[in-house]
C-alpha cells in the first residue's frame, strides 16, 4: 500500500511539473547587471528551501540582492486608493536556486458589486539593480575605488520575463491606475507569478476605492519642474540632436514626466548640457559688422513637442549658471569657422544683453513672452544681483527665476520664481506672503545635502516626503535640474566622484522610471488630497470637521528636516497617509 502511496505522489509530480513547463518559451533580450560586491550567505540561503518564493514587501524597504529579504511571507495585502490615484506597492520575488522565465499575470479587479477595473490599469514592473554608494558620499570622496559599493534597486523595468540566478532576490514594482470613474467599493484581483519547473506563485490584493477623487496631473496645485537633458536622450538613442526622431524619442520621456504634473518647459540661451557646442538649442550667428543674431527654430520646436504633449504652462529659459560654465557658440561670418567663447558676467555685460535682447524679442513675437521666465542658477548674491539688472535693463517686465544659495537683503525682491534650497528652514512666514501676491516658491534637494534626498542610497520614503514637506511650508513645489543628466553607463553603473549615485538623474534611458520617481510623484499625490480634504473640511465647517484639520496641521507639523534623525522619513510619511485615510473612512 506504501508503495502506491509513493507512486502516487511522483505521478502527480510528473504531471504538475509538466505542467508548469507548458508555458510558451518568451524570447526577450536584456542587459546584464554588474557583479555583486555582497557575498551572499548561502547557509541563510539554503535555509529558504528549494523552489521561487513570493510575498508582498514594504515599498519603504530596498531590498539587496544576495540578502534573504524574510522569513515569513506575506500574502494578502489591502490597499485604500482614490479614484484617479496612481497607487504603487512592492512585492519581493527571492530563490535559492536559478529559474527561467519568471512572468507575472494579473486578474481583474472585480468589486463585491460585479464593478471591474481591467488588469491592464496594473504595470508590474521587474526592480532592477544599479552600481551605486552604500551610503552619502561628500564632496571629498573622489576615489569610487575605495568607497564602499553596492547593488541598489531602482531601475523599474518592463520586461516580459526575467531569469533569476541563485540566491538572488528579485523585487517587483507593481502600480495600479485607478480610473477616475471607478466606483466606489472593495476589488479583489490576485498575482500569478508563473516559472519554469517552479509551482506558480499567489498573491491576493483587496483595493478599496473611496468616494474621493484626486484631479488629473495637469491640474495639480503642486509645481513640478524637472530640467530634462536633450542632449542624453540623443545621445543614448544615437540619433541626431534636434532631428525627428530625436524629438518622436523625446516625447516618451515627455510624457513620463507628465505623471509628476510638470507643466513647465526647459530651454536654454546658451550651451546648457555637455558637449553640446555644434548643436546648442538657440543657434547664434556673429555677423560681418559683428552684430548678435539668433536662430531660434530649434528653441521653438523643442517648445512644440512639450505642447504638443500638452505641457505648456511655463517657459523657463536658463540664462546664466554663475557657480557653472557658461559658453556661447556662434558661427564668424568673418572667419566662416564656429567659434566657443566662455561667458562671463561681468567682462561680457554688453554681449549679454545683445543676446537676452533677441531672446525677448522673439518670445514677444512669438506670444511666449507673459507666459516665459529667465533662469539665474545659484551663485554668490553681488554676481547674481549684477545678473538681474543686466536682464531688468533688457527688459524690465521679463520675469525672474532665481536659486538662492545665500541668503542677502533685497535678492529676491521682485522676483518671481524663488527657489530654495531644502535647508532653508524658518522661512514660512515669507513662503506665505509671496504666495499670497501669486509669486511662485519652489524648493531643491542638492547633491552636497545628507538628507532628505532623492540619490540611491536614500530612503525611498524620503522622496515622498518631499511633498508633505512643501506643504507643511508653504512651499509651491520642487525644482529638479537633473532629471537624466546620464553618465556613459547609465543602466549599470551611477557612482560619481564628489557625489552620491544617483544625484545626477532620476529617471533611466528608454523612459524607464525609478523607485525614487515613483515615490515622489506618491508624495506629490498626498500633496493634492491634503489640499482637497482640508478644503472640503473648511467648507463643512462642524466641529468635527474643525477636529480632522487640527489633526492634519498637527501631522504637517512634523515635516520639518531636523527631525529625521530622529524619525524617519518612513514613519513620518506613513502616520500621514494613516490620517489621510481614517478622514476619508469615516
């Protein structure tokens, strides 16, 4: 009878394990991740049998690839969502033995209604890992040779499948597009993560949708402005800069932008990005009599296909970076050759103004001009102060944008764009007072600050509390210059000298976005709902409606940086939405 018993059993191992191999075979093509500088522990791996394990994560954890992410799975999990939310969590894939072929299939999510959001509103997104720091790197660490490394996980990938080596771990980024017109109600949809020779793998998620609606992106009070790279995109797709194709690329990382509701363009007067003099946006002509004129059909187009995505709310033109290098190109007429000549503010005052002369000029006649601001990077405040004037002596109504790295009496007077460093603490009585005269105040994360941040080795979580942050100040929004300034090896390898990885992009060629985005535009996201809940509050005007917005100002109340060493991002952000959600439940 024990010998049936046995025969039994391998018969329906046979029939289950050809089963699993009857998937179709998926041919993909990918790159490799570098080396793992981690030894992994094989004993701790051993420990986790044989077979592809799955459990829902924590979305504030980055997981190391040779580390056993846990002990005990997890596989339920409940979210709550507003309609029109773009709602991300983490799941974690993890085996001690190689598998092929890992993919992921989803359900519907079907309410206790019979109401049905499709499955294709879930992207489920393979985490992929990047050469990076271990932790802050300051100015002074040039060496990448004997900083401490390590693979960290970013990257969010859409393959079709991927292959798992040994005693790896594999994160999964899953985000569900809630549509504005879903109702309201529980949905359960599952996970199936299929291999081969692996028994497939479940999980089960309960959404909860409730009767509040967050406003599309491009209507979001919260002011994203993001400095993409033309110059990157080029050259990573090795097309022509400013071609056709260039720009039918360029839309892609376009729309990504989108989901963080940038609504402003970028465009620069002079030679921005790197190795850029032959193909500079605004093509400048140094005639015989040695007058300044532009070209500015590049400029224009560049402008077109933002619009044509329907970003078209502002136009920043960078004027002058005083802490950079600033260079002109121009064609000689005399001597018929290309000519760079590197700027400077003082000494070059009287070409200066001949440029921003026709700058203005064309945004006039173009109608771009109400809607246009010049852009003046940080700087020593008497260069900076020299910089406004010569712009005001052009034109006196050109609006301004200026980044102030030192506080000075009167710099930002008559400003119109203020942006700040995040370390500028105190300052909320005047964040309110310009935003009261519709004047705009943004914010920036720099390279050189230890937290918060948005380089790898940050905690995920710190990006989203960037948008609890601005709200507790004041603040209108958040200025990012480096989108996807791209090193050579931008898929591998993000280490820097003098800089943690990752301060120089956020987002990956092939518009691939990242964890850091993802949380970002999370933190933007709790931005709006605190707006339209303590709005919808102040209009109920009871007692217990008075009661919630206490609790909310009382939250906010925390989101100051000095406090993060004592308590973390995480924490702070999770009490928030916390709130968030038993004022909407109730």
């Amino acid at each position: 009878m024990k010998f049936y018993s046995i025969a039994y059993l391998m018969l329906v191992i046979v029939i289950l394990t050809s089963c699993y191999n009857q998937r179709e075979n998926i041919n993909y093509t990918t790159f490799s991740e570098p080396q793992n500088p981690e030894q992994a522990n094989s004993g701790a791996w051993e420990a986790t049998g044989r077979g592809l394990h799955l459990s829902f994560g924590s979305k504030d954890v980055k997981y190391r690839k040779a580390e056993v992410p846990m002990v005990s799975v997890n596989k339920d999990q409940e979210f709550i969502a507003w309609k029109g939310e773009r709602l991300s969590f983490q799941a974690v894939l993890w085996s001690s033995f190689d598998v092929k072929q890992v993919e992921c299939e989803w359900s519907h999510l079907v309410s206790q209604n019979g109401d049905t959001i499709k499955k294709h509103l879930i992207e489920t997104n393979f985490v992929r890992y990047i050469m990076s720091d271990d932790g802050y790197v300051n100015d002074e660490s040039d060496n990448m040779a004997w900083r401490d490394s390590c693979l960290m996980p970013d990257m969010l990938d859409n393959l079709p499948c991927i292959d798992m080596e040994a005693q790896t771990v594999r994160p999964l980024w899953v985000t569900v597009l809630v549509p504005e017109d879903a109702k309201e109600g529980t949905y359960r949809t599952s996970l199936k993560v299929f291999s081969k020779d692996n028994p497939p793998q479940e999980l089960r998620v309960r959404l909860k949708v409730v009767d509040r609606t967050l406003p599309r992106p491009e209507y979001w009070r919260f002011q994203t402005n993001m400095s993409i790279n033309p110059v990157s995109i080029a050259m990573w797709h090795n097309v022509p800069l400013w071609s056709e194709k260039h720009h039918e690329i360029a839309r892609h990382y376009i729309e990504l932008m989108k989901l963080s509701g940038q609504t402003v363009v970028n465009v620069s007067i002079f030679n921005q990005y790197n190795n850029s003099n032959q193909d500079a946006m605004i093509r400048w002509t140094k005639t015989k009599n040695g007058q300044m004129k532009a070209d500015f059909s590049r400029f224009d187009e560049w402008i077109k296909a933002f619009d044509d995505e329907g970003i078209n709310g502002q136009i920043d033109c960078f004027a002058f970076d005083p802490q950079g290098k600033n260079e002109l190109s121009y064609y000689d007429e005399k001597s018929r050759e290309l000519q760079v000549k590197l700027l400077n503010a003082y000494d070059d005052k009287e070409l200066l103004i001949r440029c921003y002369t026709q700058v203005v000029q064309h945004l006039r006649s173009a109608e771009l001009f109400e809607k246009s601001v010049f852009v003046i990077g940080g700087g020593e405040s008497e260069v900076v102060k020299h910089l406004k004037q010569v712009i005001y002596q052009v034109d006196a109504e050109q609006k301004l944008e200026l980044l102030a790295q030192e506080w000075s009496s009167g710099l930002m007077e008559n400003v119109f764009a203020a942006n700040v460093p995040s370390q500028f603490s105190n300052l909320k009585e005047w964040f309110k007072m310009r935003h009261q005269q519709g004047l705009e105040t943004s914010f920036q994360v720099e390279a050189k600050d230890l937290y918060p941040n948005l380089c790898l080795s940050s905690p995920s979580a710190e990006a989203s509390w960037l948008g609890w942050y601005a709200l507790s100040q004041g603040i209108d929004g958040i200025h990012i210059e480096n989108y996807n300034n791209w090193g050579d090896k931008p898929l591998t390898e993000a280490r820097l000298k003098n800089k943690s990885s990752g301060s120089n992009f956020l987002i990956y060629p092939q518009a691939r976005s990242s964890i850091r985005y993802e949380r970002l535009i999370e933190g933007i996201q709790d931005f709006e709902k605190l707006l339209v809940l303590k709005e919808s509050l102040q209009t109920k005007g009871d007692e217990l409606s008075r009661m919630d917005i206490a609790l909310i100002d009382e939250v906010l109340s925390d989101f100051v940086i000095d406090r993060i060493p004592r308590e973390s991002a995480a924490q702070m952000v999770n009490n928030g939405q916390k709130l968030i959600n038993e004022i909407v439940l109730k």
